[in-house]
C-alpha cells in the first residue's frame, strides 16, 4: 500500500513542478468574445487575440487559447525566466488555426530574440506568396534565444505559389518552420529548441526546405514528428550560407533527429532528400523512417567548408526515387565536403524507385567516413553503391554489411566505382579493400513487401550476431524499435537488433505495455499484468541486471544504477514485449 502511495505523492511532486511553487497565473485567449482591453485572468474576461497574450504574458504563466480561427500574425515580445517558460496552448480539446489567407505579412508566427516559450497544440496555415514563412525563430546579431519547444504543431500550406506544377528558380522560396540563427558569437546562439510531435504537410517551398535550423544554432531536437507531401526537402540542418556573418559559428551544430517519419517529400526542380544535413556539424539521426523521398537521408556539403562528425545509425530508408543515404559534397568547384560520419545499422531498402542507376548508397567527396552493419537491399537495378571519381575520397570504411538483390545472385550485382563499373562482391573487395567482414544474403524480412513494411528479422537471418564485434555502443543508444541495440552480446546487421521469434498468444500483441513512473528510483508498475509474472531488467548492451517476479506492490529496481534499461516480461517461458525504462537516483 505504501507504494502506490508513493506513485501518487511522485505524481503530485510532478504536477507541483509543472505548476511553480508560487503559483501560477492562467491568461485567456478567446477569439469570438474576448477584448484585449479584459485583464485576461478568467474566461469570462478573456483577450480577443493572440497578440496580445504574445505582448503581455508574464513567466511561469500558461496561456489557454479557445478554439477557433485566427486571421494573425503575431510577434512574440515577452521571454520566461529559466525554470519559469511562458506556455501558449490550445485549450483542451479545442482547435486553434492561425490562418492567413487574408493577411499581409510574410510571417504567420515570429520569435526573435525571446527565451523560456512553449507553443502546443496549434495550426498554421495558407500563406500565399513568395517567401512566406509560417513559424520563424531566430537571433539578432546581439541577441539570444535560449530553450524554445514546440509541440504537437501543424503547419501547412505555405507556399511560394499555389500550383503545384509550376517549375520554381532560385528566387522562389518559402519556409514552413525556420529556425535561424544570425548572432555572431557563441553567447549569440539559438540554442535548446525542441520540436517535438508536430506535423508539416502539404506546402509547395520552391528552393527552400520544410524544416529548417540554419546558422549560428547550438543544440536542438527534432523528434517524434511527420515531414510529409512537400514540394522539397523534409528537414535540413544547414550551414555555410552566411546566416551568420562569422564563418566560425555559421553552423547549425549538436542537432538530435530521432523517431520521425519522414516521406513524400520531392522538388521537381532538384533531388530532395528526407533528411538533410548540409553544413551542419554533430548531427545524429537515428531511429527515423524515410521513404518516397527523392533521397532518404543526405548528409551533403554544397558551400565551400565542411560538413563533419554526423552519425546516421537505426533508420529505415526505403522506397526513395534516386538513392537511399549518401554522403559528401558533390561540387568539385567548391571545397565542400563532408569529414568524419558514422553511417551504421541502416536497413537500405529498394531504394532507386525512379531508375536512377545510382543505387542504395552514395558517396561523393568525404573521407574519414565509415559505413558498417547495414543491410542493403537493391531495387531490382541490383546497384549497391555509387562512389564518384572526385577528390578528396580517403580514409574510408566499409564492412560488417550485408547485401543482397532480388535476383538473388552475388555475381550480377553492381557498384559503380569512380567511373568503372565493378560487378560481384567479391571483385568490389578486390578492387578497394573494403567489405572484408561484409556478407551476401537474404537479411529475411519479416514483411517487407506492404505499405507499411516489416522489417523486423526473421529467426533464420544471417544478419543476426554478425555485425562488428567491437562496436562502440553510445550511451542510451537503441535499435528502430527502441530496444537495446546489442542483444545476445553481438550486434545484429541492420536497423532492428533480434531477440527471439514472435511467441504465439501474446499478450500484448504487437503493442508494448504501460510502465510507470518513467523515470522511475524504487518501484517500478506495469499495467494489466498479473502477480508472478516473470520480468528480465537488461541494460543497454543486452546483459541482465535483474530477474524476478511481479507483485501487486511493484517491481523493486532499488539495486539497480542510475542509467537507460529495458523490461521484458517473460510470459509461458517466451519472452514478450520489452520497453524502455530510465532509472533516476534524484
């Protein structure tokens, strides 16, 4: 009994935090009866605009805006205080559209210069004209912005024009999300912005891409959202385009992409990838599916300077028109290139949909680069790789991989090699050195053939317990499905790590179980189970911290240190679904 009484004290704890020790002051936005000259304190004397909660909201305040359309385009003029955030959100339940299809402006929502804001639960939408941006962060050369989320966002339809067809030049842009860093120094920086669980579909950007962190940023996460029908690039991570006006800090830079979906996004004027890094620096991105794009994930250089140190690691890339992932800058005219990236444990899947010749896997001018444990699984052109005959291209790795075409036959297969044609795995490791580790198999699906494909293995895999013995596992890093990357103490080949076939009568089917608290110090609950249930704790490297049964006053994970777990329950000697749990001391 004590312990659900310390779940609900722990619950309690937690909405204190979120509500502020001294109280928090509630404003109210109502578009149909408000009037900004009300004090904003209850619904009955709400504010008629956003704009004037924008003005007037004060830190550690939340800002509750009724359902409805709204014909603004307003500024953000007031900042929280660290540990105090000003909150803007959708009333619970209800709708809240910025539309501009009447307004003048080029900018639906600015922040510049403004720190310590949430917005939730909000659409932005229909704006028409050449350069329209629908939500703008960015500095001032002097300025700041610091610690900015954005959560549960839709924007679409803001175009440069509203036909689709119409071939755009350079000059015709828009920018659905941008975040744009032009302060000069390091304390200048736009830093700590989460966007997180939104939605950007449907705009037509010309020459611009839908998600954009460009500039002096330093630190951000894009996460859990989808990128989707978009007449270009999905999510770019830029630099080397005069943002900033010091070259040093013109980088978007320790930038974390993970758990997004990422599809339908394609220019007809110029290959458009899913994901984009483009002189960016310390980019991860990890645990995204991208798919029907022009490419998968591209990390380029198209400026003079570099792009380095990204990792691309636990993706499903699939079903893109030119190529799956590539690295490198493609200009020899340009010093642009791309040093030091990690590509690693990818599922590469049928990737050359239009004929492009190009294959599963790109590179162009990089070196320092590695390319190991994916799987690589060719259209029916059956081309792995294509590597262009531009310098510099040194110092690079590739093995532990595993290939296969749907022919079926290791001598027809094809990688295009600086201007030569080379056929055979066998005859590529000749020739380069590379894939001494590597394999040609059936990786065995679990269901690729679908629109939503499977790519779970199947038990029979030689993908499984064949990657690099010595990878160097990163802290809190996970397969796709957020399971411990290395089970069975080697890792598997491809974005999904193997832990045993599909037990009959599951009890959650395909679905993972509720756990809570998470984080979690003591006792640990699960719903829906019964008392007895057997339960394996094992860290992030598959070992077995713990092993016990289930009882109704929790599971104990008092013994266990600070650090990133995973639970599975083992029902009828099988084991079931497993989730992620974060054991916390503080």
């Amino acid at each position: 009994m004590e312990s659900y009484k310390s779940v609900i004290f722990l619950v309690l704890f937690q909405l204190l935090l979120i509500v502020g020790c001294s109280g928090q002051v509630t404003y109210y936005v109502n578009g149909t009866s408000g009037n900004d000259a009300n004090d904003g304190l209850s619904s009955a004397s709400a504010w008629k605009t956003i704009q004037k909660s924008f003005n007037t909201a004060t830190p550690g305040s939340i800002v509750y805006i009724s359902g409805g359309i709204y014909n603004e385009q307003p500024e953000m003029n007031v900042s929280g205080t660290a540990g105090n955030p000003i909150v803007f959100s959708a009333a619970t339940g209800e709708s809240v559209i910025l539309d501009g299809s009447s307004m003048g402006g080029n900018t639906m929502i600015s922040i510049m210069d403004q720190s310590h804001i949430r917005v939730r639960n909000l659409t932005v939408r229909n704006l028409v004209r050449n350069f329209a941006v629908g939500i703008l962060v960015e500095t001032s050369e002097n300025g700041r912005v610091d610690d900015i989320q954005f959560k549960n966002i839709t924007v679409t339809n803001i175009n440069w024009t509203n036909d689709p067809t119409v071939m755009p030049g350079y000059e015709n842009n828009s920018n659905p999300f941008l975040i744009y860093g032009k302060g000069i120094t390091q304390a200048n920086a736009i830093s700590s912005v989460v966007v997180d669980s939104c939605e950007i579909f449907n705009n037509i950007t010309g020459y611009s891409e839908n998600l954009t962190f460009n500039g002096n940023v330093d630190g951000a996460v894009i996460s859990n959202s989808k990128i989707h029908h978009n007449k270009n690039i999905g999510i770019c991570i830029a630099g080397n385009y005069n943002a900033c006006s010091v070259p040093e800090f013109d980088h978007a830079r320790n930038v974390h992409v993970y758990g997004n979906t990422v599809y339908n996004n394609i220019s007809q004027a110029a290959t458009s990838a899913g994901i984009y890094v483009d002189g960016g620096h310390k980019v991860t991105i990890e645990r995204n599916s991208t798919s029907h794009n022009g490419v998968g994930i591209e990390i380029g250089c198209e400026r003079d300077g570099l792009t380095d140190s990204c990792i691309v690691r636990d993706n499903i890339v699939f079903d893109n028109l030119d190529w799956g992932i590539g690295i490198g800058g493609y200009d020899s005219g340009t010093s642009g290139q791309v040093l030091y990236t990690k590509v690693s444990n990818n599922t590469l899947y049928m990737n050359t949909v239009n004929n492009s010749g190009m294959g599963e896997f790109y590179m162009p001018k990089a070196s320092h680069c590695s390319f190991t444990n994916n799987i690589i699984y060719t259209s029916g052109q059956n081309i792995f790789y294509t590597f262009d005959a531009i310098d510099p291209q040194t110092d690079n790795v590739f093995d532990y991989n595993c290939w296969y075409s749907p022919v079926n036959d290791p001598s027809t297969v094809t990688v295009n090699y600086r201007g030569e044609t080379i056929s055979s795995l066998s005859a590529f490791q000749s020739a380069t050195g590379f894939e001494s580790h590597s394999l040609y198999g059936n990786p065995q699906f679990n269901n690729p053939a679908v629109v939503s494909p499977d790519f779970r293995l199947m038990e029979s895999s030689p993908c499984i317990d064949t990657g690099d013995p010595f990878y160097n596992l990163s802290a809190g890093e996970t397969d796709f499905g957020e399971l411990q990357r290395i089970y069975n103490n080697r890792i598997d080949i491809g974005a999904y790590e193997f832990r045993g076939p599909a037990a009959t009568g599951e009890l959650f089917g395909k679905n993972k179980f509720l756990i809570y608290p998470n984080p979690c110090k003591q006792n640990v609950f699960i719903q829906g189970i019964e008392d007895g249930t057997s339960i394996k704790v094992t860290n992030i490297f598959g070992q077995n911290v713990s092993e016990g049964n289930y009882t109704s006053s929790g599971y104990d994970i008092s013994n266990i240190v600070e650090g990133i777990y995973f639970v599975t329950l083992i029902i009828n000697e099988r084991e079931q679904n497993t989730v992620k749990l974060l054991v916390r001391r503080n």
